[in-house]
C-alpha cells in the first residue's frame, strides 16, 4: 500500500493531521484539507466535529457537510467495532474495506492498537469544551486544561460505564476513567464552593441593595456570589441565578480571575488590602465574552455573624481624552493592537513590565515584544485568524512569554478580546499579568530559555543546535508529524525530510557557520517533511538563529502549505 494510504492502517484516535487530510482526499473533499490542517484536526479531533465546528472550518455547503458527518458517524462505529473486537486483532482476522474504516485489511499485530490522544468532553453549565488527552495524563493536567478552558477552578467528575457519577480527584480516578470508559469520556465541571463563616445577608439588607441604581455585587470570605442584583445583571449580562452562588472571578478577564482567590485569601489572613476602601478601574467581563473597563469600590462588612465584600460597579465612559482613554486608569499592563499588529495604545502599565516608554512602542509592532520565533510569526497567526474566523487565543487566558526592552525573557499570563473602533475598525485589546516566579529558582540556560519559548507556541516548532541535532520539539509538532519526543529529540533533524534535502541538510548547515551566507534563515520556504508514517508532508518552513556568547540554535516553525 502506498504512504498515501497510510490512514487507512491505523486507528482513527491515532490519526495525525496529515492523514486526516488524506481521509479528505479520498472523499474527494481535499478543498478542505488546508483548512482542517491549520486547525491542526487530528483524528482525536475529527470524530468529535458537528454541524456547527464544519460550518466555523468554513464547509459551507451543505452536502458536504452533510458527507463528512456521515462519514464520521462511519469513523466512530469503527472504532467502537475495534474495541468490541479486540480478540480480533491478535487472531489476524479479516474484515472489508471501507472510506471510514481503519480495521479494513488483515492485521497481524499481537495487541490492539493504542490510541494516541482520548477525547474528553467536559460539561460545564451550558458550555462544552472537547480535550484530547493523553492516555497518561495526570488528574493535576487536566484540571489545568479544564481551569483555561472555563477560566475558574472546577470540581470534576465522570460518568462510568453504568452511568454513575465518579469523582476525579487523583491520578488512579482519572486512570480508571480512561482505561474502562469508551471515548468520549463524560466529565461534568462544577464549582468549587466552600462554606461560608454565616454570610448570608439579612433580608432587609438585600432589598435596599437589590434596589440600587449601580451595579451591586456581594461576596463572602471564599469569594462566592451571594447578592447580584438587577443592575449588575443589566451591566454584566448574566442572570441572577446563573451568578449566586459561583466564584466572583466568572465575572473578570483571566488575567484577574488566576490571582483573585489568592488576594483574598492574604487578605483575610492579614488585613492588608490595596483594594478596599479605596477606588479602582478595572477590566470585568460581560457573558458573552467582551471585556469592559468599570469603575469599582469595594466595602467590607464584618462582625460576628458575618464577614462579607460589597462591591459597586459602573460602566467607563469615554473621557473625551481620546479613544482608549477608558484604559488609562487601569494598573495592569493594557495595549490594544489593528488587524496587522500595529499598535494603537499601551497605557502606563506597560512601562513597568517591559521597561519601554509607550512612546517607544505605540506606532510599532507588537511583535517587539515578542522573542523569536513568535516575532517572525505573529502576523501569520492574525492573518489566519482573519481568514478562517477560528481563534485559539481570544477569550482564553493564555501563559505566553514577552521580552522586554534589556533583552530578558519573562512569563506572562495573556487575556485578548476583540473590540470595534467607532470608525467600524475591529481591533484587539490584551491584558497582561506577570507569571509568579520562585525566587529561589535556578537561572535557565541559553537552551532552557529557548526550550520555554517553541513549547508554549500553538504552531508546530523545532529547535536544532549546530550539528543539526534536535534540542527541542513542541507538541504541536508532534501532533502534525506524528513523533514523539523520544524519537525527535537527540536525532539529526534530517530524519524529518524528504529527499534530497534529508542527504544535503548536513552540508548546508556547514556552509552558513563557516561562510555566514543564509540562504533560508529568515525566509520562508515550501519543501516537504517526513510523518512518522512515512508520508510526505508540504509544509511552508520559516527558520530564525537564536545567539547567545557562542552558542547557536536554530528555530523552525512549520506551516502546511
């Protein structure tokens, strides 16, 4: 069988995004292969696509849309077929061929296959989010992965086989749950709430503040919601029920929400506040998403019966002073950036955290503040977003890094929205908190620092050092090449290439160290890689130097053409 039928070979959990491209092919839908590629589908993925996920992939007729569910409806019966038949595999038993079908020709393997990545769907309130999880996954990573997906911290539990309701709170839960549930796995989310040291309000308490004009939210000591009156609803879009009784932090951007548990917990603990008391602007997030710069005072109430927080809000309203004038107050970090990165505004904040003067950096690139090879691939990220409408960044709390004006590297956690100017114009605005770093931790070497940078990016990335030996390779990359890390890393990274550069690699990586004569660092080419299944890959390769005294690594971002 060729390589371009590879996909037929394996488990469809197993399938890398290549092959589900050429699934595609052979439905003689390749139109589309680009699009789901970007979107990095893999076979994980690909079974758990609707109606609505086609439709955002841009497959707006309607029967092809209508052939890929069918043909995904295919996919799954396979798959359940696979693990209902799993005796199937070490006898070498035959089936038929079909479009969907990965157990379509006699296998000889001793075992079933393993799936690569299992699908969780994770239920939470009136949202949904799908994870693809490793088998190994540890029950600490996926309250991580579910904590950015919801922005909150979340109790977890499953549904088992009978269709009981299963707590995960350590690694054996979660194992268990992998091992004996078929995919997807049924995870319920709910908020975490602790008791109340007596604060609930007196009724008469909650009419006078259920009647004021100004948004009026009340919390108790843990930070759950225990008055949210019909302003607040007006200002913030949620109802009341959907409020009392969850955490505060549903109601402010990631960047607020990771740290505000922590702050009132050090409050309590030593009645020091920067807050209380005292007038903020601040950023809060309205339910559908958007961000929104208000106005707030906290009080605080505190007896014997009850100790609780009492805080107003009221919408900014343009200064006058300018268009983002209702960002000037705010301390955090705030730049707003056009559709092409350009930035438009930073406020004061800013200054302090990467050490330019907002003089410096309005009119420049965001990219300036950004390492490579994020530098160099920014506008590839805006410019594909602006295309296909699919975002993984806006709305979500991302952990990034940014480098500021001396040259150091420093984590930050990244909120962005997307906003219209009053000409019509959508622009994007991020809020930025620095990353808590151990003071007490080891300085990161030249390679670590490097090895931070490729494994936090979304695109597929590789480092090599100068004899061509793989120092790094991200999990993106993994998923589109379909290796591990055990196989990538201390390999010549010519085992990623097809011929003749997989021969010729070693000797034009000679050639620029002794002549210093770049003939692809800096420039995007369009060549093609090597999956781990051995099919060719067209992918567009864009390579930056990294330099430190003297040492040299070398940074390769990948695209599918």
């Amino acid at each position: 069988m060729s390589s371009d039928d590879s996909w037929q070979q394996n488990p469809v959990d197993s399938w890398t995004v290549g092959q589900v491209g050429q699934w595609l092919q052979f439905l003689d839908l390749g139109q589309y292969r680009k699009k789901f590629t970007s979107n990095s589908i893999s076979g994980a993925e690909l079974v758990e696509l609707d109606q609505e996920d086609l439709v955002q992939l841009g497959i707006t007729t309607l029967g092809h849309r209508k052939r890929i569910l069918t043909e995904i409806k295919n996919l799954q019966a396979n798959k359940e077929a696979l693990v209902d038949n799993s005796d199937s595999w070490s006898e070498g038993s035959d089936s038929n061929t079909s479009a969907s079908g990965v157990a379509s020709s006699s296998s000889s393997s001793s075992k079933e296959p393993e799936a690569t990545y299992v699908v969780v769907k994770v239920y939470y309130k009136k949202k949904i989010a799908a994870l693809s999880v490793k088998p190994d996954c540890t029950i600490e990573k996926l309250k991580k992965m579910v904590q950015m997906e919801f922005n909150r911290k979340l109790q977890l539990s499953y549904e088992d086989s009978d269709g009981d309701r299963i707590p995960l709170k350590k690694d054996k839960d979660l194992r268990t749950a992998l091992r004996t549930v078929k995919p997807p796995i049924r995870v319920t989310a709910s908020s975490r709430r602790r008791g109340t040291r007596a604060s609930s309000l007196a009724p008469a308490e909650g009419d006078i503040l259920e009647g004021l004009v100004d948004a009026v939210i009340v919390i108790d000591v843990y930070g759950n919601i225990l008055l949210f009156n019909r302003a607040a609803e007006q200002l913030l879009g949620y109802s009341k029920a959907d409020a009392v009784g969850e955490n505060v932090k549903m109601l402010m951007p990631a960047v607020y929400a990771s740290k505000h548990d922590e702050y009132l917990s050090n409050y309590v603990r030593t009645g020091v506040s920067n807050v209380i008391g005292k007038g903020r602007t601040v950023m809060a997030q309205h339910s559908s998403g958007r961000m929104m710069t208000v106005a707030l005072s906290v009080t605080e109430t505190k007896d014997r019966k009850k100790h609780i927080f009492i805080g107003t809000l009221r919408p900014v309203q343009d200064s006058g002073l300018g268009e983002f004038s209702e960002y000037a107050d705010i301390k955090e970090p705030v730049i707003a950036i056009d559709s092409v990165g350009t930035v438009l505004y930073a406020n004061k904040g800013t200054e302090a955290l990467v050490g330019f003067t907002v003089e410096e950096v309005v009119g420049q690139n965001i990219n300036m503040l950004m390492p490579s090879p994020y530098k160099e691939n920014h506008l590839h990220y805006m410019l594909n977003y602006q295309r296909s409408g699919i975002s993984k960044v806006i709305g979500k709390k991302r952990e990034v890094i940014t480098e500021t004006k001396d040259g150091s590297i420093i984590p930050v956690f990244l909120s962005v929205n997307e906003r219209t100017r009053g000409n019509g114009e959508k622009y994007f605005i991020g809020m930025i908190t620095q990353r808590t770093q151990l003071a007490s931790a080891k300085p990161k070497t030249f390679i670590q620092q490097q090895r931070q940078v490729v494994h936090e990016l979304q695109t597929p990335a590789i480092i090599i050092d100068e004899r061509g030996t793989m120092q790094a390779f991200n999990d993106a990359a993994s998923r589109m090449l379909g290796y591990d890390l055990s196989e990538t890393l201390g390999q010549n990274v010519n085992k990623l290439m097809g011929a003749p550069h997989a021969a010729r690699h070693d000797q034009y990586l000679r050639n620029y160290l002794e002549t210093g004569v770049a003939k692809v660092i800096g420039k995007e080419r369009v060549l093609q890689a090597k999956t781990a299944t051995g099919e060719l890959l067209t992918i567009k390769l864009t390579v930056t130097e990294a330099k430190q005294a003297d040492k040299r690594l070398f940074i390769g971002m990948l695209h599918v053409a």
